[in-house]
C-alpha cells in the first residue's frame, strides 16, 4: 500500500504538469516574456504567501497543521525585497490581486480558519513545489533578466535555512505519512490537493491574458 505522500503527489501529478506547461510559464521560462510579466507573477505569489504566512503562528500549536510550520519555509520577506527590486520602493501601492489570485487567497485562508488538515494540503502544493520546480524559474531569471545569482529578484527561490532539500523533502513527506487524520480526512485532503493545484492554473491563466504573445 503506498504512503500517504505518494497518494498525493500521484494524484496530482497531472495538475502539476497542466501548471508547468500553462502558456504563460512556458512563455516565461522560454525568455519570451519581459521583466514585467515575472513582476506580475511575483506579485500574485504575494498575494498566496501572505495568506499563508499570516495564518502560521496561530496554527503553530494545531495538532494537524503545526508539524508543517516551519520558519525555514517561510517566503514573506524574501518576496518583499524581490517586489522591491523589481517595482521600486513604492511597490505595496502599485500591488493588485488578478480574480483568480483573490479566489486562491480565499480558500487558504478558509482552509486556515475551519480545517487545518486542508491548509496542509495548500501548503504542500506550495512550499514543496517552489523548494523544487521554482529552481528551475531561478536559474531561468537570472539569465534572462540578470538578476544576480541568488540576489534580489530570485530571492523568493533561495531558501537559504534549507542547506538540503532533498533531505528536507523526504522529512516533509514523512510527517504527511504521520499526519493526524483517518482514511476519509485524507481523501479530503487529497481533493484538497488538487483544488489548490486548480486555483493555482486559474491565476496562471489569468497571467497568460495579461501577458499574450503577440503571434
């Protein structure tokens, strides 16, 4: 019988690859975007990471979702000097949530408020997948907009308090395996899952028509 993490990460394993090949972050990883649609797409991840983050510390002594807070994820403050960086210092007053994004930010904090078990599932979604899959957008930015290697900009993808993410990964799964829940809680949470993944293409869609490439 497989463990309660390759349940997940199985089950949504389509939706990860529908997020990886959306038109707008193939246009973005191909360099055919300017600086401004990563801005865009920086800003959004805002809009997710607060409504993550803000619900951390009351959710630190939950039985279900507190293993999972760890301040070593936390992405706040790197994001805010990437915002900085790329908008300037006046950048909070230009900050706009695309429906999807706001639709995303909802739910967490609906998950975080009523059933911690379903803001784990959000949380997997992300952390777990910028700590992987965002490597890959790092190194794609530095190159094509120059930003300096692991320096303002990119820092959201530099988890500088995970000197191993592999280890740090495996370590994460296991705490999914041990998590507080019967066989129908996780079904929800799997569902969970793939809603987040689904929210997130949404708001991916939504960057695609504010960013067309022009035929």
């Amino acid at each position: 019988m497989d463990s309660f993490s390759t349940v997940i990460r199985t089950a949504s394993h389509e939706q990860h690859m529908d997020a990886n090949t959306s038109a707008f972050m193939t246009d973005l990883l191909g360099g055919r975007l300017g600086v401004d649609a990563y801005a865009r797409y920086t800003e959004q991840l805002w809009f997710v990471y607060e409504a993550l983050e803000a619900a951390a510390g009351r959710l630190a002594s939950d039985p279900v979702a507190g293993p999972f807070i760890r301040p070593e994820l936390m992405r706040l403050s790197s994001l805010e000097r990437d915002l900085a960086h790329l908008r300037g210092p006046g950048w909070r007053a230009s900050l706009s949530a695309l429906p999807a994004t706001r639709a995303y930010t909802d739910r967490v904090r609906e998950c975080a408020v009523r059933w911690p078990a379903g803001y784990v599932a959000h949380h997997y979604t992300r952390y777990l997948g910028d700590l992987s899959g965002g490597q890959v957008l790092r190194d794609k930015a530095e190159r094509t907009w120059g930003f300096a290697k692991k320096g303002d900009g990119v820092r959201f993808y530099v988890f500088e308090q995970i000197p191993n993410p592999a280890a740090f990964k495996r370590e994460y799964r296991e705490l999914l395996d041990g998590i507080r829940a019967d066989d129908l809680e996780k079904q929800r949470v799997v569902a969970e899952c793939k809603r987040a993944f689904a929210l997130n293409i949404a708001v991916l869609q939504e960057l695609g028509e504010e960013f067309p490439l022009s035929a």
